[in-house]
C-alpha cells in the first residue's frame, strides 16, 4: 500500500500508527502542503479530488481519503475495531467528534502556530478556536476521568483518531496539564504495542 501524506500532519500520524501496529508495510508519499502539492492538476485528478492527504493507496483504482474512514477500513476485523454494533457505533462517535469538534478546533490552532501560517484574519479566529477546542477537551477529559479508554475499556481507532492531535495540543497553545485524565489516557495510548511518534514515518 502507498500512504499519500505530510510528516507533520496528524491526519496522516493515525494512518501510519495503524498501518505500524497492525503490521501492514507500506510506501509514504510526502507532499509539502504549505507549497500546494495536493492541488496540483495530477493531485486532483488522479489522488484526491478533495485536495488532501492523507490518501491510501490500496490496490491500483482504490484511493481512500478520509482519515478516520481509512482507520476504519483498515481495522475492520482486528482487535482495534470492536465486533459488538454498540462499540462499532460508539467508536465511529468518538469519530465523528474528532471531525467536527476536534481537528477544526485544535489542529487547525496548531497547524496556523506551527507552520507560521498567522495572519490577522487568523488572528482573529484563534480565541473561538480555543474556546471550542477546550470545550473539546473538556468533554474528553470527563468522559475519560472514570475509563482507561474511550470505547468499550480498550484500545480502538477511537484513541487512534483522537490521540493524534490530542498529544500535540501544546504546539497549538492549548495547556494540557488542566486535563489529568487525559494525561493518564495519552501515556497508556503510548504505552500500547508498536507505538511510533508523529514524528517517524
Ligand atoms: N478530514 C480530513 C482532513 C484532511 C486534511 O485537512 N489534510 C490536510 C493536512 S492535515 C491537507 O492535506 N492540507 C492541504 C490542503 O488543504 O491543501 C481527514 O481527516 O483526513
């Protein structure tokens, strides 16, 4: 398999901590997104209409983009992805969450900090970023106060997608040391077997 990705990006940090611990090789591709080579023509036309990674690459004519519909793809009957249709569901919860609460909130925060991408206009975006990214959080860290994972007591593409911007919030401005419980919840998710850092490929 070929992953279409950015070292930095934790969209494509889940793909290749799932790829890694289910034991799958598999081929990066590194594109430099801050110089647009996701919106090239090529790009368009033959990875990603969407003009992101990550992308997986399967087989020859199956592209998926979409990095929590890669996850769920690729951790269909494995131990990552419940067998029980209440987990299932609450695992794609915690997913959707992720997309909607989350990565908007908090990646972008980070992402805008770490690529010197402020400008006034984002400026200006940045406080509504970190009232709803906390707001985020906060409901992480309740849900997570009484649990040692989000779904089901054990580790899923849940923890996978939510980790991935969820340990790197400092680099977006946001102090995690409010939040104990994911702190205890980050150390067993990178306690788990074949664990690789955002920052390996
Ligand atoms: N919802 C998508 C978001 C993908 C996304 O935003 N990718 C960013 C990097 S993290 C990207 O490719 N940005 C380049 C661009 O938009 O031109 C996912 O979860 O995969």
């Amino acid at each position: 398999m070929r992953l279409h990705d950015n070292i930095t990006s934790g969209n494509g940090y889940k793909v290749r901590l799932l790829l890694t611990q289910l034991g799958l090789p598999f081929e990066r591709i590194e594109y430099d997104i801050d110089k647009g080579e996701t919106r090239t023509k090529e790009f368009l036309t033959r990875i990603n209409p969407n003009g992101r990674i990550p992308v997986l690459e399967v087989e020859p004519g199956f592209l998926l983009s979409e990095s929590d519909a890669i996850l769920f793809y690729l951790a269909e009957g494995t131990p990552f992805l419940p067998d029980d249709r209440r987990r299932r569901a609450e695992v794609l919860q915690w997913m959707f969450f992720e997309q909607y609460n989350h990565e908007p909130n908090v990646a972008t925060a980070r992402y805008w900090i770490t690529h010197r991408l402020l400008n006034p206009a984002r400026e200006a975006q940045l406080p509504g970023k970190r009232e709803a990214g906390y707001a985020a959080l906060q409901l992480m860290e309740d849900h997570l106060a009484p649990r040692r994972f989000l779904v089901g007591e054990r580790y899923t593409i849940a923890d996978i997608a939510l980790y991935a911007y969820t340990h790197v919030a400092g680099e977006g401005g946001f102090d995690l040391s409010r939040f104990p419980a994911i702190g205890a919840w980050l150390a067993r998710v990178a306690a788990q077997p074949r664990h690789i850092p955002i920052t390996q490929g």
